[in-house]
C-alpha cells in the first residue's frame, strides 16, 4: 500500500473483448506505458466514449498486465460498461493511469496469500496472484458469489468457492468459507488477506481478520469522477491512526487500505 503510481493519460487500443459471463467481459487495451507500470491493486480511469455520454470517464481495476498489453474485468451495470464492453478490436481510447495505491505484496508478515473476492471484486487478483508468485508465495483464491454464475474465476489457482444459493461450492457467503478454511491454511504458513468485493462483505472480512489476528487489507470501491483527487466524489470514512475517522480520497490513498483502518 506504500508507493504512489505514476499517471500516464494515454491513448489505447482495444485488442480484445471475451466474454466470460452473462454480464462481465475480459477487455484486453495494448497501452506499454500503462502495462509496465501497472501494480496489483492499481487501476485505470477510461473515457468510453468520444461523446459527452458519458461525460465522466470509469474506473476500472487493472486485472492482469503482460507485455504491452493490460486487461480490465468489465461488469455491465449501466450505460458507461455496456458501451465499453461493445467496443470493436481496433477502437482507440483514452485512459488515465494507473492511479491509485497497490497491495502489499512485498510484506514479509506472511506465506500464505488469501485472496479474498465477491463477485466483480475478483477483478484485480490476477495481477496480484502473478506477482505473488514471483515473490515464491502460497496463493489461495477464496470467491464468493450470489450464484454460480457470478464466480469469475477466470484462470485463477486453487480456487474455493461459495454462493449463496449452493449452485456451487460451499452453500454459504465467501466469509463462512474463509472461516471454514482458515484453521488449515494457518496450519500450512502465515496468512495474509487481500479481499476486494462489495463493502458490506470486506467490512465482515476485516473485522474477521482482526479477531482472528491476521493481517488484511482491502480495495474498496465507490463511485468516482476524476481518478486524481480534484473532484472529491470518492471520499469514504476509515479510522484514524490518532483515533476517531478521518476522510480520505479513495483515488489518492486507496482503492487499498489496511483492513484495521475499516469503519
Ligand atoms: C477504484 C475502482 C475500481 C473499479 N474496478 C472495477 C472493475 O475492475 N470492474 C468493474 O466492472 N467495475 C469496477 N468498478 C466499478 C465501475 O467503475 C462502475 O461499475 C462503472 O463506473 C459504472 O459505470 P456505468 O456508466 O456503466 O454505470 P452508471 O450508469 O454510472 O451507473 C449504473 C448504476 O450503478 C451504480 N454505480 C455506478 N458506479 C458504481 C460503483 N463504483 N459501485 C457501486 N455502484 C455503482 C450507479 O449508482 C447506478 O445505480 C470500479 C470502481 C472503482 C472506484
């Protein structure tokens, strides 16, 4: 959670679309100084359109960076996602990035990686799970969904899965998994959380963490206009270090924050 990333505004190519659900795309944008900058956690404010519809451009988590390319996880929730999702290969657009914080990966507490995530939240842990690699880490992907559907694993090592309904994996929410898990993965090395899913689910995965005494961080998400921090839409409350909370701006010091710093 440490460095600042370097912003570029820069012009992409959209390469690929692939869907991997009903609802969610893989976009794959060829952007070399975006791609080599990216950090796990990092993420990318797109201008979808050429328009004035939609005016403000969108943040999206950086799911995986190889080569030149990068690649976004797209959920289709409203107008700003659909029109990006049906993007053609060739479709040039500008992207801001990265921005924002990164997970601590090169933390030494730990040798196991929980990889927490609820549904569009699996977005950014493809990147976290390569550079967890490289670091010689046990990775562990724990992901939550309403049904079966919603499981995006896509690649993903050792998967275990929970939903809602029991269409698939464990019939309860992804915290009962973790729950479950917990005492055999603590058996194998230290674990450390990376958790990145709607806020009610990383506010009960951090305050899990903490009874439990494991160290945890999360990317949180809210709705976002400039990516930089001179709009202020993206303030949220996290505790403060003195006491008390304190307002932040997600886009400056987060998405990531420390799982304590939750309120
Ligand atoms: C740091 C960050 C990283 C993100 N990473 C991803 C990602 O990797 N993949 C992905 O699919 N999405 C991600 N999002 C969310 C994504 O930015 C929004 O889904 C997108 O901006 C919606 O645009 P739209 O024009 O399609 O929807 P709109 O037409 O703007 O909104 C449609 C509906 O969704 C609601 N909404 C809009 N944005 C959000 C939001 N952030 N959270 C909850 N509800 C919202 C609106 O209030 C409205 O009800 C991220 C958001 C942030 C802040």
């Amino acid at each position: 959670m440490q460095r600042e990333s370097t912003i570029t505004d820069t012009r992409a190519t959209l390469t690929d679309t692939r869907r991997i659900s009903r609802d969610v795309s893989i976009i794959t944008l060829r952007c070399p100084e975006v791609a080599e900058a990216a950090e796990p956690g990092n993420f990318v404010n797109v201008r979808v359109s050429d328009t004035t519809q939609p005016l403000l451009r969108r943040p999206f988590s950086i799911h995986d960076a190889e080569g030149d390319e990068i690649r976004l996880m797209v959920k289709e929730i409203g107008k700003g996602t659909e029109i990006f999702c049906g993007c053609r290969p060739g479709t040039e657009l500008s992207i801001l990035g990265p921005l924002g914080n990164r997970f601590s990966v090169e933390a030494d507490d730990y040798d196991t990686a929980l990889l927490v995530s609820g549904g569009i939240g699996t977005a950014p842990m493809k990147l976290l799970e390569r550079r967890l690699r490289a670091k010689g880490k046990t990775i562990v992907n724990l992901i939550g969904g309403r049904t079966k559907t919603d499981l995006l694993q896509d690649g993903l090592s050792d998967c275990r899965l929970a939903t809602d309904d029991g269409s698939e994996g464990l019939h309860a929410t992804v915290l009962a998994l973790l729950a479950q898990e917990l005492p055999a993965l603590c058996a194998a090395g230290r674990p450390r959380v990376f958790a990145c899913g709607p806020t009610p689910m990383l506010k009960a995965v951090a305050a899990f963490s903490r009874e439990q005494k494991i160290p945890s961080e999360v990317s949180l998400e809210s709705v976002m206009g400039c990516g930089f921090g001179i709009c202020y839409g993206c303030s949220v409350e996290v505790a403060a270090p003195e006491g008390g909370t304190k307002t932040v701006l997600l886009c400056r010091e987060g998405p990531v924050i420390d799982g304590g710093r939750m309120v």
